[in-house]
C-alpha cells in the first residue's frame, strides 16, 4: 500500500508480466515468494506498508530470498551482533 507525495513507482511483478500503478490506499495480496516484484522509479516522498507471515519472515532469514549478494542490501544476522 503506497502512501506519501509521489508521481510514479508503479509495482511491477515480473513473471506475470504487470505493471500496477496503485494510488494511496490501494492495496495488493501476492505471493511474494513466487513472483519477483520491485518498484518502478518515481518522483517525491513515496513510503509502502509490507505486511509478511510469519513463514515469509523465517524464508527471509534462511536466504534473503535470494538477495543477500546485493550491495543495496545489508541484512543483520542475530549471532553477528552489528
């Protein structure tokens, strides 16, 4: 669910082949394991609320799902105690 003063930063889920340009308050359900997804540029302040289970957490923590390579990313593991 975007929320701020933006133009742009539709999500797009890639195997799909979609672009949503959701507006304030519009909200979206997909499984985020199965469909590689990110936001397209945009313009402004621009925030999203991400709700996950429990499950999605635990997968997050095994492997970053698959992200943990990126530079972008800097995932903090609790027996590293940074």
């Amino acid at each position: 669910m975007p929320m701020g003063n933006f133009q742009g930063g539709s999500l797009a889920l890639v195997e799909p082949g979609l672009v949503l340009d959701l507006r304030q308050g519009d909200f979206v359900v997909f499984r985020s394991y199965d469909i590689s997804h990110f936001n397209l540029d945009y313009i402004g302040h621009r925030a999203s609320l991400v709700l996950h289970s429990d499950q999605g957490m635990e997968t997050w923590k095994r492997s970053q799902n698959h992200w943990g390579h990126n530079i972008y990313l800097r995932y903090l593991q609790e027996e590293d105690g940074s």
